[in-house]
C-alpha cells in the first residue's frame, strides 16, 4: 500500500533543466531569481521597477496590461521613480499591447516550460524584489503604500520630489475616477 507524503524529500524539484516553478512570494528580500533568465536582465538590474510575469491567454493579464500601460504614461518624464517590464511567459500568443507601449518589454525563454499563476507581479528595486504579487497585478496606490512601508522600515525615505510626483498622479487619478463617476450620475 502506497502513501502520500508531506515530506520534502520526496516532493519533485522546483527548478530542473525542463521546467522552473516560479513562486514569487519566496522572493522577497533576494535578487530576483530569474533575472539572469529574462532577456532584458541588464536593464531590470538597476533601478526601480514593476515587473509584471504575463500568459497570453490569461485573462486577468489581458485586463492589468492596459492598466499598467496607462500608469506607465502617467509616469513619463520621471522614470527615476519607477519604471514598468512587461515579460511574456512561454508559450507565446497575442496579448493586448499597443504598438507604442511605454513599457519595457521581455521574455523568458522558451528553453524549459515555466508554471507560474499569472499575473505575478514583483517591485524590484537594482535587482532585489522588495514586494511580490501572484494571481494580481496591484494598483498603483498598493504599490505606492510598499514604498511608504519600506522607507519607514527602512528610515531611509523616498526622495520629496518622487513622493510628491507619485502623489500627484494619484491626485490625478483619483479626480478622473470621481469625475468619470458623476458623469455617469448626471447620464
């Protein structure tokens, strides 16, 4: 008679030459693992980023691309406070983003299969992931609240200028969503 084990020993690797299983929430506080993986490792590895893992065929991808798409345009013209990787899982497919898309762009490669819950997101800040998020894509006020958290842990504070740029798109956003809702009142 055969029984199930909880023991460690016996569970499959995560990481072989053939597949990665990649779970973000065991990230936090290391270099990102797969960086070295990902064909824009050079440009990820300095400065701060949200790196956003996508499956073309994920819905909930299909739905926070725009999104972070938009929140890559609105924070144009100040890329020293955050910038914004989109990186395609394998296998490959048609996934909505514009043809100009203010995001950086990646892969992972197609040499092993990777399972990942998508979409998996991760801050990262010169290489080291400071926050993690799977089977979301936060908003911009979520990411915003890690880094007032972070400099308060840390003592160390974002710089006055990118808090107060960060908090005037929020400013921002939150006006076009109030206005946006009483327009839809007055309709």
């Amino acid at each position: 008679m055969a029984y199930l084990s909880a023991d460690p020993v016996h569970e499959p690797a995560k990481i072989t030459s053939r597949y990665e299983v990649l779970e973000p929430s065991e990230w936090i506080g290391k270099e990102l693992p797969i960086l070295e993986q990902i064909d824009i490792a050079e440009t990820l590895r300095t400065g701060t980023w949200l790196v956003l893992l996508y499956h073309y065929d994920c819905p909930d991808c299909g739905t926070a691309i725009p999104k972070y798409e938009q929140m890559a345009r609105d924070l144009e013209g100040n890329e020293d406070f955050l910038r914004i990787a989109l990186i395609a899982v394998p296998p490959y497919g048609l996934i909505p983003i514009s043809e100009n898309s203010p995001c950086t762009l990646g892969r992972l490669p197609e040499t092993k299969e990777w399972f990942v819950t998508t979409p998996a997101t991760a801050l990262i800040i010169d290489g080291r992931v400071e926050s993690a998020w799977e089977e979301k894509a936060p908003d911009f006020e979520e990411i915003l609240q890690k880094f007032v958290k972070k400099s308060e842990k840390s003592q160390s504070f974002v710089s006055t200028n990118q808090l107060t740029h960060s908090l005037h798109i929020e400013r921002r956003l939150l006006l076009m969503e109030q206005f946006l809702a009483f327009q839809l009142y007055v309709v």
